[in-house]
C-alpha cells in the first residue's frame, strides 16, 4: 500500500529523493525512519543507546502499522 501525496511530509519526501537521486533507493517510510533516527541522535549527541533506537524502531512500525489499518478502513468502507 502507497501512502497518499496528501498525507506526505516535505522533509521526508526531500530525503528519500536526494537518496534516490543518489542511487539509495529507500522508500517513504525508511526516509521517516531516517529522519527520527536523526532528530534523536541530535537532541542527545553521544549519549544515544540501543534502547533509544529500539523506541524509534517500535514507534515508528507502530504508526505505520495504524497508518496502513487506517487506509485498509477507509477502502472497506468505499
């Protein structure tokens, strides 16, 4: 299932485009990934942990996973 233009994020679409454009194909949600991998290593600099990135790695299926039942939701109703 593709995520819809309408629900897709400026930053993480430039992302995954410069990837691609460089011959990384990643795909949206990835990009996502990558991006809140980088917001947090930010925020804690060297003090970045395993659990920290097994909280983003969680989070981040998480709302994909609620994205896509959405979507599947909003096509069984139609």
């Amino acid at each position: 299932m593709e995520i819809k233009i309408k629900d897709r994020k400026e930053e993480i679409e430039f992302l995954r485009m410069a990837c691609n454009m460089a011959e990384l194909g990643i795909r949206y949600q990835h990009a996502d990934l990558i991006i809140r991998l980088q917001e947090r290593l930010k925020k804690l600099k060297g003090k970045f942990s395993i659990s920290d990135g097994v909280e983003i790695h969680y989070k981040w299926k998480q709302d994909w996973q609620n994205y896509f039942d959405e979507q599947s939701k909003t096509q069984d109703a139609s």
